[in-house]
C-alpha cells in the first residue's frame, strides 16, 4: 500500500488545492466530506470519499479506521453559523461537547483534533503539502498604505490579536483607529460589508492569526473574494499576517487589487 492521507474536508477551494497537492507528491487522498459545506466536485479529485454530516464524529473515526489511515488533515471551515442549525451530533460528538467549558472555535477544534490522536490518529498541519500558499512579508500591491492608513493598521492589529485571544474571531475593521466591525460566527466577508457600510468608504481591514493559533486547522485565509467584497464597500486596504495566513488565487487576487486601487499589506510583527 502507497502512501496515504485523511482529509477531512470542509467548504471552500481548499479541499480540492489540497487534494491536488498531495496527490502530486504521491499520496492517495481518502476523504470525508460534509453534506452542506464540501464542494461535491471534490469526489472527482479524491481516491475514495465518504459523506458525512456535520457532527457524526464517530462516524468519521469508524470510516478513517476502516481504511487503515494514520495522519489525518482538517482543511476548510464549517460555516459557524452551521452551529444553530443542520448539525447532526452523534453519541462521540456529544459526549466530547458536553466535556466542553466553551464551545469556542479553537477549544472545539483542539478537543476534536485530541479525541482523534487519543484514537491513534496524526493530525497534520493543514500548509502539509502547500507551504507555497503561505502569504510573504511585504507589500503585495502597486498601492502602498497611506500614512493615516499605516495608523489604522497598526491600532486594528492590536484589536484583531485581542479578539483572538478571546477565540471570538480573526479580522476587525477599523476608520480612523475606531473599531467598526468584528467577526464574530458570521465570517470574514459578512464582516467585510458589515464595516464598510459604517466606515462609508477607505475602510482597513485587518485579518490575522490568533495569539497561540494552533496551525492544524482554522488558518487565517483570504483570496480573490476577500478583494471583491472590499470594492463593494470602497474599503482600501487588507492587512494580513505573513507566513500565518493563507492567500488563494494570488495572482487574480492581487491584480484585481491592483485594478481598484487597494493595498495588500503581509506584515510580521511580534
């Protein structure tokens, strides 16, 4: 038998950039995918797949096990609204929920990724086979932030971590050092429109990595959408956090920046 890996598989592309890297680097991809979130199309880039919906933990564990699979990946989100509606806990589930202080994103995730190493699993970071998509340090757009815009970075940076620390969320927007949106279960891009609304037009938004934040799974990710909901809303700047966030679409993303004038900063900080 070659080389093989578990995928769990949420929404979004990067199930399928995923899959199509691994395979690449010679391992066969069996996956479990969740009614609801995973494109269906993902069953054509994948050795096996089997469908689940959100909650069947025991479920997923039964089906990794069958196939003899020893490391295993979390790759896409699961929609957190998804939290008050069309979750289907089994016994497994709801037994590792109720042991539970808090139902924070990290906290869930970090006692799913325990209860599946107690059963003899690996859990892999999410970059495994694509590094690559990890966002450089430096300005990644003809635009550079403004002076007054420099501001509104550095103070949104401080309150993104502060959230963060919360396990509230990972992006805020900010006018002229005043918070006008945080995320919360509603996702970046609702935060997006959410903000620009208030801040009229030259929003910042800042999106970054939570203090601690486990590089498993729940990596900071933006891409040619992210850029897309700022030209609704006339927001100008996106600042994010290199080597600690993932950039989808690089090329299209940054050209479309480029086209409607905003700044796409990658910083490092301490």
């Amino acid at each position: 038998m070659g080389k093989r890996i578990g995928l769990i598989a949420g929404n979004g592309q990067f199930p399928i950039i995923f899959t199509k890297a691994a395979r690449k680097e010679g391992y066969e991809v069996i996956a479990v995918a969740h009614i609801g979130e995973t494109e269906p199309s993902l069953e054509n880039y994948v050795n096996e797949i089997e469908w689940i919906r959100v909650g069947q933990l025991g479920r997923l564990i039964k089906f990794f096990k069958k196939k003899n699979i020893k490391e295993l990946v979390f790759v896409g989100g699961i929609k957190k609204k998804k939290l008050f509606s069309n979750i289907f806990p089994d016994l497994k589930a709801l037994t590792l929920l109720a042991r539970l202080r808090h139902k924070h994103d990290d906290a869930a995730l970090r006692a799913v990724a325990d209860e599946l190493e107690r059963e003899g699993f690996i859990v892999c970071p999410s970059t495994l086979f694509v590094p690559s998509l990890l966002a450089e340090e430096g300005c990644l757009t003809n635009r550079k932030p403004t002076k007054e815009e420099k501001k509104d970075i550095e103070f949104g940076w401080q309150m993104a971590k502060a959230i963060g620390k919360l396990d509230i969320g990972q992006c805020v927007v900010v006018k002229r050092q005043v918070v006008v949106a945080v995320e919360a279960v509603e996702g970046t891009d609702e935060t997006i429109k959410r903000g620009g609304r208030l801040a009229k037009e030259g929003a910042v938004v800042v999106k970054v990595s939570k203090p601690n934040q486990d590089l498993r799974f729940d990596v900071p990710a933006v891409g040619k959408g992210t850029i897309e909901t700022m030209m609704h809303v006339k927001a100008k700047v996106l600042a994010i956090e290199a080597k600690r966030t993932l950039i989808f679409d690089k090329e299209r993303m940054v050209s479309l920046a480029n086209e409607a004038d905003i700044s796409i900063v990658s910083l490092k900080k301490s």
